[in-house]
C-alpha cells in the first residue's frame, strides 16, 4: 500500500466511525426527546383530567343548595333559583314540633334531637298530627286545609 491509499483508507475509517458515533449519539438523543415528549403529554393528560374532574364538582355545588327536608324556606329558594336541592346531614339534629304534640316530643327526646317549637301553620308538609282530643288542633288543621294525623 502506499501512503497515498493508506491516507485515503484511514480518513474513510475515522469518516466512518465519526459519522457512526454522531449517528448513535443523534438516535440516542432523538429517543430520550420522544420518551420525555410522551411523559409530558402523559402528565398534561392527567392534569386535564384533574382539572375536569374538580371543575364538575364545583358546578355540582355552584347548582346545588343544602336543605334539611323539613326547611320550608329552603326548599322554596332553591326552587325558585333552579337549584337542586341536597339533603344536608348535619342540620338534621333538629325536629319541629307543635307544643301540643306530645308524640313528636317523645320522638324528639328518644331520638337526642332538639325540638323547635312552631305553630301548627309553620309545620312542613301537609299533614297536622292532633289528639282526638285536641278540638283546637283539629280546627286548626281544617282551617288551614291540611290533612290530619290522629296520635291517640
């Protein structure tokens, strides 16, 4: 070989290898690019769901209202704002009752809730619980058009 080839030969063999080695390092960078690329979308994916997620929960709350069942004007606001109405668990320590009405009293006291005394009209529902005995109560209820549920 002359010295002519062998120059000729060895710039080939460095030109390879140096093309080579750029070439591995490029594919390598490439992938690491492509892996992180997918964790981020991955990431941006899961945050989106997150954000979706807590964005329903609170239009639920912004659509709903919390009531206790026998809260008359609760309820009727959340009607006329077109809100849902959620039963509210914690208010539910608390029974109306009529003064008159010895069984909701007993009911109350058995069950550890606090009694709220209220007129008759200010009673929830449509129904008025009366003693046979009780010719007021049952006045009462007739006058202001509500059923009658007899105690005794």
């Amino acid at each position: 070989m002359n010295r002519k080839t062998l120059a000729l030969t060895t710039s080939l063999f460095v030109a390879v290898m140096t093309s080579t080695a750029f070439g591995q390092g490029f594919f390598d960078g490439l992938m690491d690019r492509m892996t992180d690329s997918a964790q981020q979308k991955t990431q941006d994916r899961i945050n989106q769901r997150i954000d979706q997620s807590i964005d329903k929960a609170i239009d639920k709350t912004e659509d709903s209202m919390v009531c206790v069942a026998t809260d008359q004007e609760c309820l009727q606001r959340a009607k006329d704002q077109g809100k849902k109405v959620v039963a509210g668990a914690g208010q539910s320590d608390t029974v109306k009752c009529v003064v008159t009405d010895t069984d909701c009293l007993k009911r109350a006291k058995a069950t550890g809730k606090k009694v709220e005394l209220v007129e008759a009209e200010d009673l929830p529902g449509d129904t008025m619980r009366c003693s046979m005995s009780d010719s007021g109560c049952l006045a009462k209820a007739k006058e202001l058009g509500k059923k009658v549920e007899i105690t005794d």
